[in-house]
C-alpha cells in the first residue's frame, strides 16, 4: 500500500516536467517564400533547409507565394499562429517596404520575430566593354564630367540594387541615369548589348558577362572582398569607407514566437552554414553565409527600416 502510494504521488509531481517537455517541432514546418522558385534567395532556402531539416528531426515544405514586392507572403505569415510551423525567408525588400507600401494588414515593425539574417548576395558595379572606366574613380570622374548622361541599370525600383546605387551616387556627389529592370538577369542582358553603361546588381548575374569578357568589374558593395572574386576591389576600399550595401535573405517568424523555437531554428541554422556541401551550393549561386545572431538581426532590422525610410524619402522612390 505504501509502495503504491509513493507511485501515485511520483506520477503526480512529475505530470507537470512532462507537460512541459518541448515537444516542437512535432510536424513538417512550412517556409513561405515571397519570390519566384529558381531564383537566387529561393535556391539559398532549398540548399540551406535540408540540412536544418535533419537537425530537427522534421521537414521544411518551401511553399512561393509571389506579388506585391513580397508582402502577400509576408502578410501570410504575419498572421499565422507564432507556433513555429509558419516561417517567413524574406530579404531586404522587408525593410523597404513599410516606407513604400500603404494599406497593408500587417506592420513590418511589429508583426514578425526575427530569426537571423541568413546569407548576403554581393552586390557590383560593373561597366560594358569599352566604357572609358578601370575603376571607381574613373567612373566617378566620368560622371562628374557627363552629369545625368551616364545609364546605370538596376533589378527594379526599391530592390537591393536600387538603393545600393543611390547610397553610392550620394556619397559620389555623381547624377546618373537609373534603369529599373524586372530582374538582374535583364539588367545583365541589357548591359551586354551596350543598351545601358553599367549595372549596380548582384555578382551572381553580371559574373557571367564578366568572365566572357563582355563586361568589367569596378567593385563589389561588401565591406571585404569576396572569396569567388578577391580581386575585385570593394566600394569600401574606393573611397567609401563603411559602404556595405547588399541583398540578403533571412528568417523571419511571426511576431510572439516562443524563445525556445528561436533558439532551435537558429541552432539548427548554424550547423547547416557550418556543413560544407551546404556552403558549396551557396558558393555556387553567390551566396555568402552570414548566421547573425536572433539579436542582431533584430538590431539590424530595426536600425535599417529606418535608414530605408529616410533614404525613400529623400530620394522619393516609388514602386513601379
């Protein structure tokens, strides 16, 4: 009788432990991304979830859900339950955005939990063949000498490679002509047919151009030389000190989402970036691994909508 009362009570005093045993995640976690699949931040999400998949014992479903500058998606997630089986991988377009965008059923500000910026796309300026330009201070010098004559071809309003080249011809004291494209690869095309003088785009779409010899690197927009291209010299180190300007992609969860499935996914995302088959796929669509901590990229989220508003403002970008 004895024995059996010192059971029951055990079984009472340890029903609260393991009501509290952490139990997620217990299914597939649903990872929407905002943009087109093949894509650059898409291929980053399929080469970077298997491995995490593997930590946590359970599958990411990579679900693209497109349009409106990636706030359909975002919204999606914004208003899904802050379980953890919802998560966001969205890119710099998420700071931008709340400075453009009006009418929208979320708030960029507060309806997300940032998880960790995940990997950058370095960004480049580079110039056609036979623009009279070695470097960025001759294409500064150009500039200066032709002001609003000089066409230089972006992936599109507000997107990464916009704002990058406003950052650059502000701190240049340059004018020059921007086109918008609907992409980089369009850009790139663009720039091998002599239709624009330069680009300001990621290295993974004007790489191409560059190594047939029908365009030529002036810098990359990361604060150090990046591993595919060291002799590319950065912005940086062309008389910008500090200017790093890049498109990059992340993870986002919706806002409340618990401290303890923040800290797994981040977990399971630092023994992906630290495999080696995984930083080989991202090498090999110009990704570089990144991993911020939960708290700096909340830092980095916060400070930079509101570098992005002022810079949108300033420069009085609207969407196409």
């Amino acid at each position: 009788m004895t024995m059996t009362r010192r059971a029951l009570l055990g079984s009472i005093v340890a029903a609260p432990a393991l009501a509290q045993t952490p139990t997620w995640p217990s299914h597939s976690i649903r990872l929407i991304v905002p943009f087109a699949a093949g894509g650059a931040a898409d291929s980053a999400a399929r080469a970077i979830t298997p491995k995490m998949a593997e930590a946590l014992g359970q599958s990411f479903v990579i679900e693209n859900r497109t349009g409106a500058g990636g706030s359909l998606g975002g919204g999606a997630v914004a208003s899904a339950a802050p379980d953890g089986y919802t998560l966001l991988w969205d890119a710099s377009s998420h700071l931008v955005n709340p400075a453009l965008m009006r009418g929208l059923n979320f708030d960029y500000a507060t309806g997300f939990t940032p998880i960790s910026q995940v990997v950058t796309f370095p960004g480049v300026l580079a110039v056609k063949t036979g623009f009279p330009a070695a470097s960025v201070a001759e294409f500064i010098a150009q500039a200066k000498a032709r002001p609003g004559s000089i066409s230089v071809g972006t992936q599109g309003n507000a997107t990464a490679g916009h704002i990058g080249l406003l950052q650059f011809s502000r701190r240049a004291g340059i004018e020059v002509i921007h086109v918008p494209y609907r992409g980089g690869a369009d850009a790139a095309r663009d720039l091998a047919a002599g239709t624009v003088d330069a680009v300001f785009i990621t290295t993974v779409s004007a790489g191409p151009l560059v190594d047939a010899g029908r365009a030529r690197f002036l810098a990359v927009s990361t604060l150090q030389r990046i591993p595919s291209r060291p002799d590319v010299p950065t912005l940086a180190e062309s008389g910008f000190p500090g200017f790093d300007s890049n498109e990059w992609a992340a993870f986002f969860g919706p806002a409340g989402l618990p401290a303890t499935v923040r800290q797994r996914l981040f977990q399971a995302l630092e023994g992906a970036l630290a495999d080696a088959g995984v930083r080989q796929r991202l090498a090999q669509i110009g990704a570089v691994p990144v991993g911020s901590t939960p708290e700096a990229f909340t830092r980095f989220c916060a400070e930079g909508r509101v570098a992005m508003a002022e810079l949108v403002r300033q420069a009085g970008i609207k969407l196409e």
